[in-house]
C-alpha cells in the first residue's frame, strides 16, 4: 500500500478532509505523517487526533539553503516510508517554495491545490485576482507539482461562480469548500493507479463508466 506525507503551515483543512476521506472512503493509502514547518500549526494537533504521526521541522530561522531544509523532510519522508517509489506527498497549505531537487525526488509523486482555475491566476492572492479581474468563474485545481509555479500537470479541477457581490473573502470561503472536495478525490485516483501522465495532460482511467 502506499504512504501518504502531508506537509502544512497552518490549520490544514485541507489535510483534514483528505484524512476524513481515506477512513470514510477506504482510500488504499496510508497516511503516515504529518509534517509542519510551523510549530503552532493548529494542523498538527487535529492530525493527532485523528492518529496520524506528526513531526515538526521548524523552518523559521533555519540556517542552511531550501534544498538543505528539505533533505530534512526527505529524511522524516522516508522514515515513516513515504518514499519516491512507494509514497505520495500532498501540500495542503505549506508555505514554502518547494526546492528543485526536492521536486525532481518525488517526480509525479507531489500534489498542489491552488485556488483558480489555472492556467489563470496561478500565485499568490488567486481569490483576488479573479475578483480584481471580474472573472465570471473561478474554482480550484489540483495539480502534480513541477519546477514552475503552479504548472504542473492538472489532475482535476472545480468551478465556483464570481457573483458580482463577491469579495475575496466571500470567494475564497466558496472555493474552500470546492478544494475540500477535488483534493481527496484526486489523492483517490492516485492510490488507484488511475491517473496517466502524457506531456502536460493527464488522463483518467476508466474516467465516465
């Protein structure tokens, strides 16, 4: 079975409905660790409640380069066995750029959620962008991660529509509640070995019978 590696900074909501999914769902993965740059991260403690192993590694401060920080999540990774031939990593709310190796290590083995409809507002503040720009629809996208910013491969994607009273907060509190659906799904289709790449495209196995 494979292992499953979620790194966060924050509450981790989206960690928690992947969490919830695979125990009501019965995905066939394990969710062995929950990793947090943030020692306050409230993430953590929901994740011990629910029986997940937690370790902190403590970013602020931390001395050496990106690829130095991340040969130390590499290390708690493969230590609770979420390895690159064996394992699934999911960012769910981590705050930090992930590094090249560490990308190039997990190749086609790491999750991203972003809050647009990429290719469109990839980034930062994505809610924003699509109020400021008077989109008509926006949503959310799950995505294997690459080397650029928010242009991995695209798994799955859902769409929100942009009312005219819509606010960033109001908009991003829709997409949220799309996000916790899309993502469980796709980590769904991942343990089942029903997702293939080609190129840039993925396909779904079996996908509308």
């Amino acid at each position: 079975m494979l292992s499953l590696g979620i790194l966060i900074s924050g509450r981790g909501s989206n960690m928690e409905s992947i969490l919830k999914a695979i125990k009501k769902q019965k995905i066939p993965i394990n969710p062995a660790v929950v990793i947090s740059n943030n020692p306050d991260a409230v993430g953590l403690k929901i994740a011990q409640k629910m029986g997940v192993k937690t370790e902190i590694i403590e970013s602020k401060g931390f001395p050496g380069s990106r690829w130095d920080y991340d040969k130390k999540i590499i290390q708690v990774l493969s230590r609770h066995g979420v390895t690159e031939k064996n394992g699934l990593v999911c960012l769910a709310g981590f705050m930090r750029i992930i590094s090249p190796e560490f990308i190039r290590k997990y190749k086609n083995r790491m999750l991203n959620i972003h809050p647009a409809m990429l290719p469109s507002f990839p980034g930062l503040h994505a809610q924003r962008q699509a109020v400021e720009y008077g989109a008509k629809y926006s949503g959310c996208t799950v995505h294997f991660v690459d080397d650029g910013v928010d242009t991995g491969p695209i798994i799955l994607q859902a769409v929100v529509k942009v009312k005219d009273d819509d606010t960033e907060e109001t908009l991003s509190k829709k997409i949220l509640a799309k996000e916790h659906k899309i993502y469980p799904q796709a980590v769904k289709l991942f343990a089942e070995g029903k997702i293939k790449i080609s190129g840039r495209k993925t396909f779904i196995k079996n996908q509308g019978r």
